[in-house]
C-alpha cells in the first residue's frame, strides 16, 4: 500500500471495481468520493483565490437552495441502487458525488465566520456563476483521469487527497473553534492529520 | 338673515314664506363660516365676503401681535391637488428593494419560541438541506436570536452531511472487521 492509498483508506472503502484507473494505477478513493473530494477541493482552492475564506454573509434563499440542490442526485442514486431500481456506473457515482459536495466548503465557511452579535457584510459567494468553475474543475479532472496517464493519476490523487485533508480540517476547526472559543486553526490540521493517520494505520492494520 | 332665494327680498324672523313672491324660505346663514349652505345670490357672496375679509384682518392682526410665533407646518393635504397628473402613493412602511425578504416582520429583540425551536431542529436532523435552508434564511434575520439559532441549525446541518461521509468510512471499518449489518454496506455507499 502506497502513501496514496494509505491516505485513501482514512475516507473510503476503496472497493477495486469502485475505483478509476488511470495510467495502470487505481486512483486512491473509490469514484464517488474522488468527485466528492475534488469538489471540496476545487470549491475551496476557488474560495481561497478570490480571497472569500473570511467571508460570513449569509446567503440568498436562491444560493442556499443553489447550494443545497446538489444533495439529492446522490441520495436518489444510492437509494434507487440500494433498492435495486436501477445500476450506476463509476461515471454517475463521480458526477453525484461532485454535485454532492461543491457546496460544502461555502456552508463551512460561513458557519465558521458568522458571529450573530457582530456585522456580517463580507460575501462569500458574489455570482451563482462561481459555482460552475469548482463544477468544471471537476469536469476536466475526470478527463485527467481518462486520459492524463500516469501524470493524471498523481495529480488527481493529490487533490483528492488534499480535499479530504480539507474536509478533516474543516470539521475538526469547527469543534475545536466552539471549544476553545478561539480559532485553532493549527491545532486542528494536526488533528486532522492524526487522525487520518490513526484511521489508515488501524484499516491497514485489520486488513 | 334670511333671505328669499327667488326674489332676494330680505325676510323678517320667523317668516317662512317670502310676503312678495310667496317663496317657502330655505336659504338661512346662522354660522358666516359655515360654507354648506347652498351657494346663492351675488349679495349673499358679498356677505360670505366681507366676513372672509373680517377674519383675514383678524388673523393679521393676531400675526402681527406676535410676530415669532411657531410656523405651521404644511399639512399632507395641504397642496392644491392637481388630478391631471398621476401620483404614486407610498405609505411609511411600504416594500422597498433594500429590505429583506425575513427581516419585515420579527423585531430585533424577537426570541425563538420553544416549539419553533423544536420543530426546526427536528426537521434539521431528518432533512439535513432542508436544516441548512432554514438555519440560512434564520441567519439573515434581523433579531440576535434567531441568527444564533440558524448557526445552530446551519451547524447541525453540515454535521449531518459530514457524518454521512464518514459513515463511508465507518462502514469499511466495520465491513473490514466484523460482520453483520455493515459488511454489505459499503457496496451500496
């Protein structure tokens, strides 16, 4: 087991046929949680580029349901395979699980930034339009994937990768900020980490 | 002072027909500011006249007794109104682009009610969007309260999302260790 895979293996089951290939290597997460990852991660590489990370306005009940929309591809294609209705392919499982996550790290953001007693007037999210760029990152990663090769699969695997270092980081802040009543920023990336790393020891420990 | 409204002959008190054209009389100034009788002859409009004068001078003389007195403000109604041209009326309170579509009704002090409270958080946990929709727009009210409880929704709801990405994980664990309801779950997930 690889660096990749063993940082893989703290998210997700990484069933074999689950997974994309890409340059004769099995990409580290399974195909719906590379989607997921690579939203969180293009969402949050956007955000940080347009410097909106401080951003706590509150959202449009438009945006909010903009951002909210993508939930339910996912949920209809798990419930509708769970029960049988109908097959999914690597290539559905990738796209609902994109959808299902580019809107996170804006919820994030705006729950780790907005403060009820204080003003709230730096936006995060000024366009709906930006929402497509994180959806289009997605898009040409998945033509990566098909035909990027070796090269491909390094550089997906890294981003995916980092979106799930990202997602651990933004859960972890969020507990630690209410807890210590101070932004623990550093804090909670070594949690973050520790606990990736005691997650994938233990998965490839028992297997 | 009454007066024949056909001849303009000036009748005494207590006739009630004219004594020259036999009139029944109608037309009676008691009040001389009293502008609802009918409009009548060209000697009644010299007497409503010279009363009108009478009062401007009073009322110029009472101006000039006190000459700092408090200017009147002009009443809402007090321009001439002209129906030629249209006018939008807009009361205090009307719709204005700028408001928000949650802040026009709840004060700023509003509180939360219990049952709100627990309907909402209750339909937070069940329908995760459906929680963060509402702790959103609660976010963008005008009262402390209800931003501090649509945080907390908002919280709840992106805590449901993250624990259903980690129940990926949680059931390869299990699937990985032990068997029983989680081992096929991660082939549905």
């Amino acid at each position: 087991m690889n660096f990749f895979d063993f940082f893989g293996s703290a998210i997700c089951h990484q069933i074999a046929e689950r997974r994309f290939h890409a340059g004769g290597y099995a990409l580290p997460l399974c195909a719906r949680c590379t989607g997921i990852y690579l939203a969180i991660f293009a969402s949050a590489l956007l955000l940080f580029c347009l410097n909106r990370t401080h951003g706590n306005k509150p959202f449009s009940v438009f945006r909010s349901v903009l951002l909210c929309a993508g939930f339910f591809p996912l949920v209809i294609d798990v419930v509708s395979f769970t029960l049988g209705l109908r097959d999914t392919t690597n290539y559905i499982r990738f796209t609902t699980g994109a959808l299902f996550a580019f809107g996170l790290p804006y919820l994030f953001i705006l729950v780790r930034n907005f403060r009820a007693d204080g003003e709230y007037e730096r936006p995060i999210m000024k366009t709906p339009a930006e929402l497509a760029v994180a959806l289009l990152f997605c898009g040409v990663s998945l033509l990566l994937i098909r035909y990027g090769g070796f090269f491909g699969y390094l550089l997906i695997s890294a981003f995916s990768l980092f979106g799930v270092v990202l997602l651990y980081y933004a859960v972890c802040n969020l507990a630690l900020s209410r807890l210590l009543k101070k932004n623990a920023g550093f804090y909670s990336f070594l949690l973050a980490i520790g606990i990736i790393c005691v997650i994938g020891y233990f998965r490839t420990g028992v297997q | 002072m009454n007066y024949c409204k056909k001849c303009l002959r000036v009748l005494n008190e207590g006739e009630k027909f004219c004594p020259a054209c036999g009139e029944a009389v109608t037309i009676t100034i008691e009040n001389p500011a009293d502008k609802h009788t009918e409009p009548g002859t060209a000697s009644q409009l010299d007497e409503l006249n010279s009363i009108i004068e009478e009062n401007k001078a009073k009322k110029e003389t009472a101006e000039a007794a006190a000459p700092y007195a408090q200017p009147v403000s002009p009443g809402p109604y007090s321009k001439p109104i002209d129906l030629s041209t249209s006018t939008t009326h807009q009361s205090p309170g009307a719709y204005t682009p700028s408001q928000t579509y949650s802040t026009a009704s709840i004060p700023a002090d509003a509180e939360v009610p219990m049952s709100t409270k627990v309907i909402l958080t209750i339909l937070s946990v069940l329908i995760a969007p459906a929680g963060i929709i509402v702790g959103i727009i609660n976010m963008n009210n005008k009262s402390k309260a209800y931003r501090s409880f649509g945080q907390v929704m908002l919280i709840v709801g992106i805590t449901q999302m993250a624990v259903v990405l980690l129940c990926c994980c949680a059931g390869s664990i299990f699937s990985s260790s032990v068997s029983g309801i989680f081992n096929e779950l991660r082939y549905y997930y």
